[in-house]
C-alpha cells in the first residue's frame, strides 16, 4: 500500500467508526469503498476483491468491538451471562455464512452487497418509526432462534447486521435501546472471531489493510462517544444515504467478474 492508501483507508474507518457509533451500518461505507480500492490495485485487480474485503473488514470489527464491549462495560452497562448465552447461538451461523461468502462468485457478490445496501438505506430512513416501537410481551424462544440467522448473515456479509440485531433484541426480547447496544456489540464480537477464522484459512484477509482500517475505526468510533454531534447531523446523514446508493448503483450494475 502507498501513503495514499492508507490515508484512504484510516479516513474510511473514521467515518465508519463514527457512523457505527452515531447511527449504524459503518461496514456499509467501508466494505464497497475497500472493494473498489482494491479493484483499482494492479496486485489485487485479478483476485476475488469482494472476498478479500469481505474478510479484511473483519479485523476491524473485531477491534472496534472490543472497544465497544469495555466501553460498555466502564460505564456499568454489562451483562455477560444474557450476552454470552444470545452470541453462543450466532456461532453455527457465522461459521456457515463465512464459509458460504467464499463459495459464490465475485460478481455475485458485489451485486448482493449493492442490493444489501439499498434496502438498508430504506431501512435506516424509517429507523426512528422502527425503534420507537416495543412489543407488548417478549419472545426470547424466536430471539434465540433467530439469532442462528443473524450469525449466519453476520459471517456472510456484516454490513447491515446492527439492524438486524436491534429487531431481534428490542422487538422480540423488548429490551430497552441502551441494553440492545450493549448486547448486540459483545455479540458481533463474539462471532466475529470464528468468521475471521474461517476467512483467515482461506487466505481472505489483507492484515495490512485491517489494521489501517481498524486504527481509522478505533478513532471514529471514539470521536461519536465523546462528541454529541447535533447540528449538521441531519445533513450528514443525507450525505451518507447517498453516498451509499451511489456505491450500490456501481455494485449492482457496473462490477467486473
């Protein structure tokens, strides 16, 4: 990697750090932007780019997460037991849907990626309708049923998983937003490391370039725990959203095999 790149790529996880803190779906920004890098590197142009950074952004999930679990913890927001025994039901799930990203093609995969992101973008525009609701009674038996999906969706692609998991753990457990978090960032953590595993083996990781990514993400994630950003968020978002549609319509409609 030249300077470039990694000013590139340590700008990239800032942004997604901080968009993961703030709002979620930071791998909705760094997992397309990490795939047209690596398409535009001479190295890399002929080799499976959307695997390479499928399993590469991992190295900073992983981080960020363990960040995020200890930040919760230092401020008394921790439930171990409940969060363990939610994540051990992730893990088949992540290992099969890790497994299954390096079975598909490369351009399927980046059309599946730019279709993700579309409905995302849908998804995160009615995010305040959806999180205001609380069901009436708790279903904990198809919140550990459906955490089984949630791994397997997790190990596949990531991005977009956070939403995934605020369904689960608020709508079917009813767990108050503050508690979601709590859990949903010790459970991506959990099955992250067994998906990272599985790309790992496979020779799908770049460790230079998630380390980089990681660091980026590290300080985003840092800089919207401790900055309340309240004027220009609106406008942020809306530049966000359609940063994003603009990398699904290059996703879905212009890859190469």
């Amino acid at each position: 990697m030249n300077p470039a790149h990694i000013a590139i790529l340590f700008g990239l996880g800032i942004i997604g750090g901080f968009q993961n803190v703030m709002a979620g779906g930071g791998s909705l920004l760094t997992l397309p932007m990490m795939i047209f890098m690596l398409d535009s590197m001479p190295q890399y142009a002929s080799l499976p780019t959307g695997r390479l950074a499928n399993g590469t952004n991992r190295v900073a999930i992983l981080i960020q997460n363990i960040f995020a679990v200890a930040g919760f913890a230092k401020k008394g927001h921790s439930n171990i037991k409940l969060s363990l025994k939610l994540a051990v039901f992730t893990l088949p799930g992540a290992i099969l849907g890790a497994h299954f990203a390096g079975q598909i093609t490369n351009d399927l995969f980046k059309k599946i990626l730019g279709l993700i992101v579309i409905a995302v973008v849908v998804l995160i525009t009615q995010k305040k309708r959806l999180t205001k609701a609380t069901t009436a009674k708790a279903h904990p038996v198809m919140a550990y049923l459906a955490m089984f999906a949630v791994g397997f969706y997790g190990g596949f692609i990531q991005a977009g998983v956070g939403f995934l998991l605020i369904a689960v753990l608020h709508g079917l457990m009813n767990l108050n937003l503050i508690k979601t978090n709590m859990h949903k960032v010790f459970i991506v953590f959990l099955y992250t490391i067994p998906a990272l595993l599985v790309f790992v083996l496979r020779g799908d990781v770049i460790w230079r370039m998630g380390l980089v990514l990681a660091s980026g993400n590290a300080l985003g994630a840092w800089l919207g725990a401790h900055f309340a950003v309240k004027k220009g968020e609106k406008l942020i978002r809306i530049v966000l959203l359609l940063a994003m549609l603009a990398m699904a319509v290059k996703l879905i409609f212009f890859t190469k095999s």
